[in-house]
C-alpha cells in the first residue's frame, strides 16, 4: 500500500487562487496592494486557518496523525463602491455568488471534498472599498 502525500498550505493556496471562475479578470495569489478597476473582477486567496490531527483533521487509516485542514478565504473584488449602481453591483454580486459555487463544486484542490460559505462584504484594498464575494472554503488532505 502507497501513501498519499498530503496537500500543504502552500499547495491549497496556490490551487485556490488558481481557481478559474466565470467573470473574474484577473487572480492574484495573494492579498494584493491596490488594484485597477479595468482588472475587476478580481480574486485572492488569504489563509484563515490550518490544522492536523486531533477534532480538526480527517481522520485516515494508512495516514499517521490525519490529514491537514485547511479553511483559506476566497475573496471576489466585484466592483468599488463609489461606482455603478447598488442595485446593479448588486446583481453582478449575486451572479459572482453563483460563479464561485459553480467554480468550487469543479475544483480538485484538496484531496477531500470543499465545503464553502459565501457573504457579500464591503473589503477595503489600499483606500479603496469594494462590493466583494469572500467564500470561506475549507478542504482536508
């Protein structure tokens, strides 16, 4: 019997930022300084947690201690807020809710399936604020 290596954060990450989602201009695979309107949307990726072992890794049988769990925010700039229309920005936000779902239910990104939460937010990059998608997507192995 083989062993599978298990996915590192470094790994997770990258693969998340990586994710090709329907609308999004442009990835970065970190928090970015600033951005350009003419690359929105954009994504990142920024670690929230990991763990191993324990209650907070999966439990394997042929892996010693479990495999590590990672939860990393997908963060979606849609559109800054003094621009556009509420209701239209709006909207946009909506469909990048669906467009992110759709890209995580696609995703090879860790070796268990991904669970996500997603929440309209306001993030500020730099001194801009921006509408925002952030999916807290969480992934083991």
């Amino acid at each position: 019997t083989g062993s599978m290596a298990n996915t590192t954060c470094v790994e997770f990450c990258d693969n998340l930022a990586g994710l090709s989602v329907s609308g999004v201009e442009r990835t970065y695979d970190h928090p970015p300084e600033s951005v350009n309107s003419a690359d929105l949307p954009a994504s990142f990726p920024r670690l929230v947690s990991a763990s191993e072992g324990g209650t907070g890794g999966t439990i394997t049988v042929q892996a010693s201690g479990g495999w590590a769990t990672y939860t990393v925010e997908l963060v979606v700039l849609v559109e800054a807020l003094e621009l556009g229309t509420n209701s239209g920005n709006w909207d946009t936000a909506l469909t990048m809710v669906d467009s992110v779902a759709t890209a995580l239910r696609s995703a090879d990104i860790s070796k268990s399936s991904l669970g996500w939460t997603s929440t309209l937010v306001n993030e500020v990059i730099g001194e801009t604020s921006y509408w925002a998608v952030v999916a807290t997507v969480t992934g083991s192995g």
